[in-house]
C-alpha cells in the first residue's frame, strides 16, 4: 500500500481555487498547531493526479481553535479569501486573498 503524501487525522479542511489558477487547492487546520492553517497547492496538469500533483503545504496564521473555515470572495475583489471561526480567542479572521 502506498505511503500517503499527506496526513489528515483530525481538524478542519476546506478546498477553494485560492491561487486563482481554476485547481481547486486543500485548506486544513495543522493537526499538531491548531492556530496554524496549512495550503496545498494544486499543481495538477491535464487532469492527471500523480505524486506531483500536491505541493507541499504552506502555513500560516489562523488564530486561536479554529472550529470552521471556509473560501469565498467575501470583499469582492475577485480573489478567493480564508475565513475562519476561531473558538479560543472568540476572533473571525480573514485571510485577505492577495
């Protein structure tokens, strides 16, 4: 059996175009930093999913217990945003698509 790219065992994901590149990428909350939300970026061609497909993910800050998340162009600029729904720091942070 083969030895997964990644390891999704608990927490938060979403999937949303945020690169704008019409793949849809992977949006997960990090299982060991729940303050931490880690893109996948779709590097997909034609179509074809193989190991090159998935970059490895980049992290950055979401804020404290995340408890949902989603992608939508909520200031309406035409580029996809991170929103999340933070439950230790009772925050709604919005990760601007830039």
């Amino acid at each position: 059996m083969p030895t997964p790219l990644y390891n999704i065992s608990d927490g938060v994901i979403t999937v949303g175009n945020i690169d704008g590149d019409g793949r849809p990428d992977i949006i997960r909350m990090d299982d060991q930093y729940p303050q931490l939300l880690k893109v996948i970026k779709n590097n997909s061609t034609g179509g074809v999913i193989n190991d090159q497909s998935l970059c490895p993910p980049a992290g950055f800050n979401g804020g404290n217990g995340i408890q949902f998340m989603t992608v939508c162009d909520i200031d309406g600029d035409g580029k996809m945003d991170i929103v999340t729904c933070n439950n230790w720091d009772h925050t709604d942070p919005l990760r601007s698509g830039n």
